[in-house]
C-alpha cells in the first residue's frame, strides 16, 4: 500500500497520569499519512488514554499533539470542533446511542457538523454509510440492542464514517468476535482504508488483525513507545516484551495462519 512520508499525526514528549499512577512519560509517536497503524501493548500501557488524548477526550499532563498539521493542545472549543470533523471514532463497545435507531446514531455527528441538512438527505446518508459498513439495508430502522456484537460494531464504523473522515480511530474494534467475525471485520476495513484512502489508528490485541491489515505497529511498554515498525522489523529486536508477544504460540500461530494464505 502507498504510503506518504507525510506524517498526519505527531506527538512529542507525551506525559499522561491518574494521581500518583504515572501511564505515558516522554512519549514519541508519528503516524504517516495512508497507512494502517497498529497500537499494541500489555495491561495498563495505556492504549486507549494514547488515543483519547489525540482526539482531545484526555488532557496530557506534558507534551505536544499534532493532528492534520494542527495542535490540539489547548485549542479552543471552536477550533478543536473544526479539526474533530475531519476523523472518526470507533470506541471498543461501540459506544452507540441506546435509545435511537442504527440510523439516527449515524445522523447525530452529520446533525452536529451541518444542521442545516434536512430528513430526506440524512437518511439517504445513513443509508449509504450503513451500506458502506457491511450492514444490511434494514439495519437502519434497528436499535442497538436488536443487533448482534458485530453488527454494533459495524453501526459504530458507519457513524465514524459519516463526515467522510480521513483520519479513523478505532479501539479494539475485533474484541468479542469470533475469528470468522473479526476476519471479516478486517477485510472490511482493509476495503474502506484503499477507497476512501483513510489514515487509520488501530488499538489491537488480535495478532491476526496485526498481520492481516497493519502496515506498522507501535508497541507500547515502560511508558512510551519502545518501538515502531512492520512485524518483521519488529522481530528482530531483543525487546522482552515484543519477542514474547509476536513470538509466543499465538504470535507464531497468527503468522503462519497468514503465510498460509
């Protein structure tokens, strides 16, 4: 796949904490435009405070973020608002709005950004971004609780999707599905990253979904990124935590499955 040298998020001495508990310290990590990253790390590494402060829902203690050539660090409301509407964000569970249809979750950022657009358009958008997302046209009228796992998930892209982003967040997007679920999930979002050339930020655990899409991982440990590069790349480090991970059973089970292919 493509990539640009151009780096579309860049952060810089990162310092995250809750109370005395110390998560990111002097934090380094770049991510190139048109690629797929890969985030990974064990327990507590702090994976999801990492994207939550690039999309502003945590204030760093110390450091600097960039995204799409813009600091996010003490913007104003206004301006912040301006930068959001150019990603989406798949949270780990979905994140979807209970009591509202499939349909007006992915209406409620469109609604938000342009008011001024009336019924028959938004729902003719939701219908369009609910197809993008793999779900089946009836779908739409649905509530989240009439739809499986999965489907959440996919209601969940369809909303990220709906101000044609070019950055997507997504946290843990393959947990809880089975593996056919979460191959197919990859595919789709493998799919999604060529057509609409995405950048994409993706916060895993799943070595297949590593090998399968990812064009690089960062790898989270003793408070910062240790390191950043393809699978292979990554191999040949000595660090502990990296050679346990992609070459314990699973690592080794997950690449072979691949190479298979």
């Amino acid at each position: 796949m493509d990539m640009s040298s151009e780096t579309i998020i860049t952060i810089r001495g990162l310092k995250n904490s809750f109370g005395d508990q110390i998560i990111h310290d002097d934090l380094d990590l770049d991510v190139r435009r048109g690629e797929i990253l890969g985030v990974v790390g064990g327990s507590g590494t702090g994976k999801s405070v990492l994207m939550r402060s690039i999309i502003g829902l945590q204030i760093p203690d110390a450091g600097d973020v960039q995204v799409l050539n813009e600091n996010m660090i003490g913007r104003e409301e206004d301006e912040a608002k301006n930068i959001r509407r150019r990603w989406g964000v798949l949270f780990q569970n979905g994140a979807l709005f209970s009591t509202l249809t499939v349909a007006e979750n992915v209406e409620v950022p469109i609604r938000e950004y342009f008011p001024f657009i009336k019924p028959p358009l938004l729902d003719e958008i939701a219908s369009y971004k609910i197809a993008m997302s793999g779900l089946p046209a009836n779908a739409g009228p649905k509530f989240p609780s009439e739809l499986s796992g999965g489907m959440r998930k996919r209601a969940g892209l369809a909303r990220a999707l709906a101000l044609d982003p070019e950055l997507l967040f997504l946290d843990e997007p393959t947990a809880g599905l089975d593996p056919i679920g979460a191959a197919a999930f990859d595919d789709l979002i493998m799919a999604l990253q060529k057509r609409l050339e995405l950048t994409v930020f993706l916060i895993t655990h799943d070595l297949d979904t590593l090998w399968a899409i990812c064009d690089r991982v960062a790898v989270l440990a003793d408070k910062k990124v240790v390191a950043v590069g393809t699978i292979e790349e990554l191999l040949a480090l000595d660090h502990p935590w990296i050679q346990e991970y992609f070459n314990g059973p699973r690592g080794r089970a997950a690449a072979a499955g691949l190479k298979g292919h």
